[in-house]
C-alpha cells in the first residue's frame, strides 16, 4: 500500500492544455473516485500516475517516491481497464500468471498466487478455459486477479464496468468494493457514472475540463456541492 500526490500536474497535447495544474493527496489504503463527464481528463490523470503518459509539468510520487521519471513497471501499480486486455490465446491460468512467467518467479509459487486470486475472485472453476469462453463479468474478474498477484501498492481503475450489463454492473461494484476491503490497496478508480462513484468512495474527486472542481466524501459533495456544475453533475436536491 502508498499514498499518491499529484502535485501542480499538468498536461498538454501540442499546444492544447488539457490538465490544468492537479493537485491531490490520496492517503494510503483509500478508495478513491475520480468522476466527471466524458473528455474532462480522467484517463490522461490516471496514466500519468500510470507512467503511460508522460506528465508536461509537476510531480507525482507514490509512497512518498517522485516516479515522474519510473517506467510504469517500476512504480508499483496494477491498472485495470474498461476493454479487459486480456491475452486471447492464453488460458485464464496464464494471462494471471503472465507478469510472475515475465519475472522468472518459481513454479509452485506462481501456482500458489494464481489460485489464491482465482479464490478471492470466484475464478477457481474457469482457470482453464480462454478469455473467449468467458462471460463479461468473469473476463473483469481475470483482469482484476491479473493485477493482484502482483501485489501492487496502487491499483488504478478506469471504467472497469462500463462494458458490462447493468445488472453485473451492480454485482462488480460490490465484488470490487470486498475486494478493497480485504486487501485495503490503496485505489484510484475512475467513471463517469455518478451512482458508481456515490456508492464505492471513500472520497470522491470531480474533474471538469482538466480542473478540479470539488474533493469530498460522497454524501458531502452531494449535500453540499461546490458549484452548480456539482449539483446537476451529482443530481443533489435542489
Ligand atoms: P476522459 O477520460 O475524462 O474521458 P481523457 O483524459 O481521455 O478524458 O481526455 C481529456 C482530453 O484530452 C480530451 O479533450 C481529449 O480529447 C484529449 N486527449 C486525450 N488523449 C489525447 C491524445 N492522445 N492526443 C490529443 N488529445 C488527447
Ligand atoms: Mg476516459
């Protein structure tokens, strides 16, 4: 587990600035929820904490390490995405046991770790099967159990849910929330679904047009929003 600090961070592509000078402090073990509309820079946020964006300008460390110039598998963090990326040719077994295979760990131990997800994550009965066999939710899960062998101190989210129904969309939340629950990783978590963010963070953190508009836990961003784009963003009661 770590912190993140995103300090007077900035982004640029060509001569359009579309971050606007972020700073955020995420304690250690928190649940955090970046939300907002469609373009405001979530993704670009979450990839620069990701090292799979280059920052213009600021600063941004993990467990208190500046990892501005940390190539992304140095820093730590395991990132979950919205189109699952899994590997197609490969078994559940091997796409979880993929970066462990890349690192020479040993056998017995990688088969350890794999089960041990495959257990948290309700996967045990599928590890043979490929990605295509699988329904949607059972695909996020493998995402899922493919970021936490790998013991990260940071898992980064970004619309891990939007792909699917909105049944199972309901049903991952809350598989998502035990799961932070029990390894209590410290987690940036992004969405545009306003339901998703009030029901998962412990703060949440909205974004509009690359600037921050409002940090606070979800009851007090919705009882108290900041501004008018807050409220109607939020839905508070008017
Ligand atoms: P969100 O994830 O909130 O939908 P993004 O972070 O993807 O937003 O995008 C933020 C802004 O940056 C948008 O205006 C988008 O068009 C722009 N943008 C994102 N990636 C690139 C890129 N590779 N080149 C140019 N502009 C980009
Ligand atoms: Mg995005």
């Amino acid at each position: 587990m770590a912190s993140v600090t995103v300090k007077d961070i900035r982004k640029t592509y060509g001569d359009l600035e579309v971050i606007h000078g972020l700073n955020l402090e995420i304690e250690d073990g928190a649940f955090v929820v970046l939300l907002g509309p469609s373009g405001c820079g979530k993704s670009t946020l979450l990839r620069m904490i990701a090292g799979l964006e280059p920052i213009t300008h600021g600063e941004i460390s993990i467990g208190g390490q500046v990892v501005n110039d940390l190539h992304p598998k140095d820093r730590n963090i395991a990132m979950v995405f919205q189109n699952y990326a899994l590997y197609a040719h490969m078994k559940v077994f091997e796409n979880m046991a993929f970066s462990m295979r890349l690192k020479k760990t040993p056998q017995a131990e990688i088969e350890k770790k794999v089960n041990w997800a495959a257990e948290i994550l309700n996967l045990v009965p599928y590890l043979n099967r490929q990605p295509k066999q699988l329904s949607g939710g059972q695909r996020q899960r493998v995402a899922m159990g493919r970021a936490i062998v790998r013991n990260p101190q940071v898992f980064l989210f970004d619309e891990p849910l939007s792909n699917l129904d909105a049944k199972l969309r309901v049903q991952m939340r809350t598989e998502i929330k035990e799961l932070h629950q029990r390894l209590k990783t410290t987690t940036v978590y992004v969405t545009h679904d306003q339901i998703e963010a009030m029901t998962m963070a412990d703060r949440i953190v909205i974004l509009r047009d690359g600037y921050i508009e409002q940090i606070g836990a979800p009851m007090e961003v919705y009882n108290r929003p900041a501004n008018l784009f807050v409220a109607e963003f939020i839905g508070s009661p008017g």
